[in-house]
C-alpha cells in the first residue's frame, strides 16, 4: 500500500560537495557558460527565444502524450480557428514561458504566484493549487498507484512557502544543484491538478534565468 509522503523542508542536510558531484556541476556551468556567451552574439535572441520555445514547448508536452508536428505548431500562429487542442496546449506552453520571463526580467525574484500564473496560462484555466484531497500517480500501464503527494491544502501551502524562500535565498550551494533541488522539490509537492510536469521544467530554466546563468530561456532541456 502507498502512503502519502510529506517531503522535508529545503535545504536538506545533505553534503553535495563530493568529488563526483563537483566534476559533473563544474562541467555543466562551463556548458552553461559557453551556451549564454553565444547567446549574446546574436543580433535578434527574439528569433532564437521563438524557435528553441515552440521545440522545447512540443518536446516537453510529448513528454505527458500531448502530441503535435512542427507544421500544425507554425500554422496555429497563422490560423487559429483550425488548431486542434494537442497543438493549442503546446502553444499555451510557449506563453507560459515567455510570460515567467517576464516576470523574472521584471521583479528579479520568483515566487509561488508567478509558478501559479505560469500553471494557468498552460491550462487555460484557474483551478489552482489542489483544494481536494484524492490526486495521485498511477503507472500507466497496471494503473497502479505509485506515489501519492501530500493531500492537505495547508500542508501544500506551507511546503511552497518553504520552496518559495529557498529559490529565492542566496546561499553558498551551487545554483544547478539548487536548481535540481527546487524541481524534485516542486515535482514532489505536485500542487496542482494538472501541469505540474510542464510548470516543473519551465521553472527550471526560469531559475537558471533568475540567477544569471542564461539571460534568455534557451536551454533545450526536454531533450
């Protein structure tokens, strides 16, 4: 039988800086570094934003069956009336993510609000963080339960407050192993009903954003 898991508060007590760990961190800032360095010396990021987004945006939502072309993502800017509802959630994805980097650009902080508005945006609608007790997670195949988050809204509310101050904190952690935390963080507490896969891996890369790895959010990472 699976229980409800209550994850503990940011930051755990745990020591990341382990010979293994710090190679593999050392080597994806270098990456990351090279990446917003290349970034800079295109004339028009607005054009490279777009086409990297609308890829991530397909790749993410293929991730939770929600399958479109390249094609129909193009035609749906040009003719509206004919998309079909795949290709309109994957639209919805790339507003989703311009719109937190709005936000980031403008309030050089992230919280719970800006991940609740990026949430709505994706799913067309204002459900928001889980009220009702009964979400979980079943295999897709048996339909078997596999992980149930934590139900009670308080408890939800208490847990995004924690990972709203630990995203926003500076502390002497690296900000990608920060970054791999706040997503296990997020993925675990699973606030809303729907989305939280797609609201996840935007985040990610809004972070990396907030803290000044990348000045766009450009990093392909459904792939």
């Amino acid at each position: 039988m699976v229980n409800e898991y209550i994850p503990l508060n940011l930051p755990p007590d745990f020591n990341f800086e382990t010979v293994k760990i710090l190679k593999k961190v050392n080597s994806a800032n270098k990456s990351l570094a090279e990446l917003k360095g290349i970034s800079k010396t295109i004339p028009n990021s607005e054009i490279l934003i777009n086409s990297l987004v609308l890829q991530e945006a397909k790749d993410s939502s293929e991730i939770e069956n929600i399958i479109t072309t390249h094609d129909d993502l193009y035609k749906s800017f040009f003719e509206a009336e004919s998309v079909n509802m795949s290709t309109k959630e994957v639209k919805n994805y790339t507003f989703a993510l311009k719109k937190g980097f709005e936000r980031i650009k403008e309030n050089k902080i992230f919280v719970i609000k800006h991940i609740v508005e990026i949430q709505e945006i994706l799913e067309n609608n204002k459900a928001g963080i889980r009220k009702q007790i009964g979400t979980n997670l079943r295999n897709s195949l048996t339909n078997e339960i596999i992980y149930i988050p934590p139900q009670d809204f308080e408890t939800i509310n208490k847990l995004l407050g924690n990972l709203e101050n630990y995203i926003n904190i500076d502390d002497e952690t690296d900000d990608l192993i920060k970054t791999a935390l706040i997503h296990y963080q997020f993925e675990t507490i699973h606030p809303f009903y729907d989305g939280n896969g797609r609201t996840g891996r935007i985040i990610n890369v809004l972070y990396l954003v907030l803290k000044g790895l990348l000045d766009i959010p450009i990093l392909y990472l459904s792939r």
